[in-house]
C-alpha cells in the first residue's frame, strides 16, 4: 500500500480534474443554448412557400404524429418578442421562479407571458399573478426564465398568443425556428410544411458551425488530452519504479509473466481506488446534469494506461532479460 499511495493520490487528482473539465463542458454547452433562446445546435431555420397564419402552422404540426416533441419559435426581428408553440414533451428553459407554458395553456383564449430575468423588475403583481404592460396592455406572466449565468436569454419574453390572435398573425412575417427534442431531418419537416427553404440553425451567437465541437471547447479538449497523458505519464512512473521490482522478483525466481502480472494487478488496484475516490469528491463538488460521458473517458483512459503498463512491462522483461 506504501508503495501505491502516490499513485492514489495522483489518480485522485487526475479524475478530480476530469470531473471539473466536463462540468466546464456542460456549463459552457448550457450558455450556448440559452443564449440561442434555449435551442440546440439541431434546430432549423425554415421558410414558408405560402401564407399561413400561426393556428395554420400549428395545425399542421398537430396533424402529423410522426414527429416528435418539438418547440417552435416565431421570432420577430425587430425586437425580443418570440411567439411560442410546443408539442409533445418539449424542452423548456431553465426557470427562475414560476413556470413554463404546459400543454392546456396552448388552449387559451388570452396571450400569456414568460419572460426573462432582465424583465423580473418590471413586473406588477397586485396579488398572486403578475402582469407585464406592453403597448399599454397588461399580460399575464406564468414565469420568469433564467439561470445563475448571463446569457441572452434573459432579455426574451416568450409569448403564447391568444386563439384570436393566433389567427390573425402571419408566420411568415416571423423568423421561424423548429428544434426537436430528439434530432430532426429536413425531409420529416419538408413532409409536414410547404417550406421553400429549410437549413440548419446558425445564429450569430453560435460563433462555431454545426459540429464544431473542439472550436467551441477548445480549452476543455486541452484539458481532456493533458488528464490522458497525464494518465500514460503515471503510468510510465510506475513502469520505472517496476524495474528495482523485477531485479527482486528475478532474485526470488518469479517468472516474466508473474512479475508482468502482478505488476499490473496492483497498478490497477491502486489506479481505481484513486479514481473512485477523485470521482466521488469531484461528483460532490460540482454539480452536473449527465455523467455518462465523464464516466466513459475515464474508462477508456484506464483502459488504455492498462494496456499502456503491459506493454511496457513486457517490454522491460525483454531488455532485462
């Protein structure tokens, strides 16, 4: 055990590392999309080929049950206004306080708001109900949208108009927006909708093209390489302190194949006591939403210091040999 405490502690710190790197990950994935109104990076950009109203649109989403859950945004381009319709279980926006639109407000006969945290202050609330005054109107506001970062989220109020209304506006004269909840083709939404035009979404404050991975987390790939050489790095520690082991166990008449054996055997003991425990505490640290990914770098990166250890070890019995 002595002679394995350093590699523990140094495995600790590697996934200690690991785990803060894809919370980093995560946050920076989490800031991306609510600066993009809560859109992923699949979402689409469409263009309509002839007039419909909102309700139109709205009908012929409904009709077709192929699709899964979806929001649709009808942004206005002169201001912050986005007309909103889901369907299914759609994503929803991180939430202050109140709540988002839920499947029996597509029904109302009056628009109601959610808004952004920048329009928190603006709010009346006589009692349990709080109102926004736009155009000498006052809105009902089921929630305010948010989150402990900054983003441009925070200036959007996200509107469900009214049947009426729904009826009178246009959605052509809207940028529209689609995102699944699952991932979309263009050929599932050109079968639903008269589109004349249907791209993947690039906004101006996506500053990295669709796929673009390792330009928008550049710092965080950084990272993930130096946490996987940092794990060979261990590994050949432990290769260099096995070669006094060998003279020993060449001493003691051990076979190559049982010094190589037990060599690794305490490696790997020792490789995931420190990575279970550096995964546990960085876990407790920092909070995050999915760990699978996390969870398959550090295998794979075990995995490969493994094979990495043997092929060295052999190597060694070879050269002392």
């Amino acid at each position: 055990m002595k002679k394995g405490l350093w590699l523990v502690i140094y495995t600790a710190l590697l996934a200690f590392l690991s785990v803060f790197i894809f919370f980093k990950i995560q946050e920076r994935d989490l800031i991306i999309q609510l600066n993009n109104h809560n859109l992923s990076l699949d979402a689409f950009h469409v263009v309509l080929k002839q007039p419909l109203t909102l309700d139109e649109f709205e009908q012929k989403i409904n009709q077709n049950k192929q699709l899964p859950s979806l929001q649709i945004h009808f942004q206005n381009r002169k201001n912050n206004i986005t007309y909103f319709f889901g369907t299914g279980d759609f994503s929803v926006p991180p939430m202050i306080s109140g709540s988002f639109f839920s499947a029996n407000d597509f029904k109302s006969d009056v628009s109601i708001l959610v808004v952004g945290k920048d329009w928190k202050n603006k709010l009346y609330t006589p009692k349990d109900q709080s109102y926004l005054e736009h155009q000498g109107h006052f809105y009902p506001v089921l929630g305010v949208m948010g989150d402990k970062y900054r983003s441009d989220l925070d200036k959007q109020i996200f509107v469900l108009p009214g049947s009426a209304t729904r009826k009178k506006l246009l959605a052509n004269n809207f940028r529209i927006i689609i995102d699944g909840k699952k991932q979309l083709t263009s050929q599932q939404l050109k079968h639903v909708l008269p589109l004349s035009k249907v791209n993947r979404l690039k906004s101006k404050q996506l500053f990295v093209s669709q796929g673009s991975w390792t330009v928008a987390h550049w710092a965080e790939a950084l990272g993930l390489l130096l946490v996987l050489f940092g794990s060979l790095f261990g590994t050949s520690l432990w290769r260099i302190f096995a070669r006094q082991r060998y003279r020993e166990a060449h001493f003691l008449q051990k076979t190559a194949s049982l010094f190589v054996f037990e060599e690794w055997r305490y490696y790997a003991l020792f490789s995931v006591l420190g990575i279970v425990l550096g995964l546990i505490v960085g876990m407790i640290t920092f909070n995050m939403y999915n760990y699978l990914l996390l969870l398959l770098f550090v295998g794979a990166s075990f995995i490969v210091a493994n094979v990495y250890l043997i092929i060295r070890l052999r190597v060694l019995v070879k050269q002392e040999a």
